[in-house]
C-alpha cells in the first residue's frame, strides 16, 4: 500500500498552480479535437503546449515505461488508449482524453469526455451520467468523511442510472508523484475504509461502463476495453480535502461558467 502524504498549505497551493497549467491544456484541446483528426495529432499537439507554452513537463510520458503524453480511450475502451497516427476520429465517437502535468514538482491529473459529432442518445446519457457520478464523489469529500463514502456516492449514481462501476481501476494520491496513497474505488461502502483529513490530495476518475463492468486487456498491455464490448465512459480531477470540505484542483473555465464551483463546503455541500 502507498503511503499518503498529507500536503502543507503551500505545496497545495503549487497543486492548484499545476492544476489550472492542466486546464488550460483542456481549454486549447476544445478546439483541436475534432471528426478527422488522429489521437497522434492530439497527443503531439498536447505535449508541444505543455513543454513550449506552459514551461512544463507531461507527466504520464516516461511512467511506467509509457511512451506518450495522454490517453485516448474511445467508445469501447475503458482506460489507457494509446495514441495511433492510425486512429482517427469519426462522428459518433466518444473518447475521453487524460492528461498529466508537472510544474514546480507537483503533479495534476485530469480527464475529459469529448463527444466527436453527432453521438448516439445512448452515448450522451452514459456521458452525463459519469460527469454526475464524478461530482456526487467530490461533494462527499470532506475530513472525517471516508472513502468509502465517495465509493458508496459514485456506486449509487451510476447504478440507479443502469450502468455498471470498473472494479480493477481507481483513483490515486498524487503530489510529487503521480501515484502516492489512498486507493480511492469508485464503489464501497458508507463509513468505510480511510478517513479523510485535511492536506489529503487525491483523483475521483470513475470508470462506468454501459454494460457489465468486467474488463479485457489488449495485447499490448496497456489497452483495457470492455468485455461485452458496450460503451464506457470516465472523468477525472484532483482534488484536496480542507478544513472545510473539498477544493477542485482542476476545474475548468466552462465547469465554472455552468455553475460548478472549485470548492464546497462541510455545512451544505454548496460553494463556500
């Protein structure tokens, strides 16, 4: 089991540094990804704009022997689609995009659904479903709640919705490494598991699949699709427990202008 690190008031602040460098990552890719272009052409223009425009480093390439800068998991795939100059978007895909990025020796963690085209209803409602499962986890974070609580919130949503909860992938502590403790399942139970304390900084990215929630790997070893080969979908953000609840690390501009907020509150879950 990794260890957690609890974070100090400035190392969160070079977090929230790295996590809105990651957003505006988003906010170039809003206009990059399209019908027609390859998952190659996204993950070289993503890294050209961390390394040359941001000053900083993409920090999926190189861990664990991964030779590229983001995922690309469209449709069926679940997680960790590699980028092909082969692979091009067409109208009716969805594909999630997950980004690393490191600034000043602290590490941010974001993913996002893109819907190429016209998509079918099943795949928009499947979409939205995971975007709101993700928010029902980071509203049940706050100290003294457990992380069985964000589980339980995820697990709800997404099954009264139809839909099944990805057992073998979850998120992660994350500060000066990608991967640091707690293990944060995307099910559980209330009142389970590690309780949550201020300076804990971590990734809700729940992983639900229209289907059954059983995985394949490819045989390239990092490609995990569906068994039933159904639609998946997943989204992601960093987020840090404090005193009063739960700050986003990565929120971005279209999140706030639709109402979403960076923080929320122990008292009533609604903005502080």
């Amino acid at each position: 089991m990794k260890e957690i690190v609890l974070k100090t008031p400035e190392e969160i602040a070079k977090m929230r540094h790295s996590g809105a460098l990651l957003a505006k990552v988003f906010a170039m890719l809003d206009g990059v990804i399209r019908e027609g272009i390859t998952t190659m052409e996204i993950n070289d223009r993503t890294e050209a704009f961390i390394v040359d425009e941001l000053k900083s480093r993409p920090a999926s390439k190189g861990q664990y022997d991964f030779p590229y800068v983001l995922n690309t998991s469209i449709d069926e795939v679940i997680c960790h689609g590699m980028p092909s100059a082969s692979k091009i978007l067409r109208s009716g895909m969805i594909v999630n995009v997950d980004i690393t990025l490191e600034n000043g020796g602290f590490i941010a963690d974001s993913s996002k659904m893109y819907a190429i085209g016209q998509i079918a209803p099943v795949a928009k409602r499947l979409v939205n479903n995971v975007y709101e499962a993700m928010w029902q986890g980071i509203r049940a974070v706050k100290p003294g709640a457990t992380l069985g609580d964000i589980g339980h919130a995820i697990q709800r949503h997404a099954e009264q919705a139809g839909y099944s909860v990805v057992r073998e992938y979850c998120g992660h502590g994350i500060g000066r490494n990608m991967h640091e403790g707690p293990a944060v399942l995307h099910y559980g139970q209330p009142g389970s598991g590690t309780v949550l304390q201020e300076g804990m900084v971590f990734t809700i990215e729940p992983m639900i699949n229209q289907g059954d929630h059983r995985i394949k790997l490819k045989k390239d070893g990092w490609t995990v699709v569906t068994r039933d080969k159904k639609l998946s979908a997943q989204w992601e953000h960093t987020v840090a427990v404090t005193a009063s609840g739960v700050e986003i690390l990565t929120l971005r501009d279209e999140e706030r202008q639709a109402g979403y907020t960076d923080r929320y509150s122990i008292t009533t879950g609604s903005s502080a």
